[in-house]
C-alpha cells in the first residue's frame, strides 16, 4: 500500500537565449509558468527506502506550450538530504521534448520558504537550457486542497 497527492506550483520563466532563439517573437521578460500534478508512491515501504515516486499532470508554460501533459518524478526526502526533487517531461507545442528539474532544498530555519519555493531549468532534448523558472506553492490558495488530495493508493 502506498500514497497520493495533488500538487500546483505556480509563479514564472524567463527565456534563456537558446529559448528566445527558437521563439523570437516572444518579447517578454518573463512568462507565467505553472503546473498541477499528481504524486503517487505505489509502496509506501519503497517509498521511505528509496523517497521516489511517480508524477503525471499538466503544464503550462508559453511560449513553449499552454496545457501540455506530463510525467516524470519526485525524490522526496525531507529528513537526511534535506530536498523534494521535481522532473517532469513534455511536449511543446511543435512536438519537441521540454525537460523541467527543479528541486527544493530544505531548511528547518527557513521551513515555509524552502518548502514553498521552487526555482528549475528548462531544457530541450539536446540540453539546452530554453528558461529559467522561479515556482511557488501558494499556501493561501492551495494548502486546503493540497491536504484533503492525500489517499491511500492500494
């Protein structure tokens, strides 16, 4: 038996220059980038052995795509490492590969920040870092939700 839980981040990017060279009419300094994904650990004995689990959502990221679907992981280990890792993959909307990484790094001292902040990369598929991204999980306007999408996955 394992767990799940809903998750948004939102808050946005900036194009890198390998981002504005494959979209130069995106003039822009930065774009609102977001994403809601659901997090799901199959074995909760794995999950506290490995801190692994398995993401699936939806991205919004112009001017590379507006609601894109995407899979990836999340390597959740609040206590040792001190961090919850974020990889997600995409499609843009020309069909290419987007790579989202993200990671939190948690500080006990400075616990809502770190656990509410998320800055990430934008890669394509050959590496090149299309954008920078600046994330937030909005305490205010998700906790609730966020709270009550815990369940058990079976």
């Amino acid at each position: 038996m394992g767990f799940g839980f809903a998750e948004t981040m939102s808050g946005w990017l900036s194009l890198a220059s390998a981002g504005q060279a494959e979209y130069p009419d995106a003039t822009e300094e930065r774009y609102p980038f977001h994403f809601r994904v659901r997090v799901t650990a199959p074995s909760l004995w794995n999950h506290l052995r490995d801190g692994q689990a398995q993401v699936a959502g939806v991205v919004h990221a112009p001017p590379f795509c507006e609601a894109a679907d995407a899979t990836g992981t999340m390597l959740i280990r609040p206590v040792g490492a001190r961090l919850i890792r974020y990889q997600l993959t995409f499609k843009d909307a020309r069909g290419r590969s987007l790579r989202f990484a993200g990671q939190k790094n948690l500080s006990y001292v400075a616990l809502r920040r770190t656990f509410t902040e998320l800055d990430g990369e934008l890669r394509d598929d050959q590496g090149a870092l299309m954008a920078t991204t600046h994330l937030r999980f909005d305490l205010r306007r998700d906790w609730l939700s966020f709270a009550r999408s815990f369940h058990r996955v079976k």
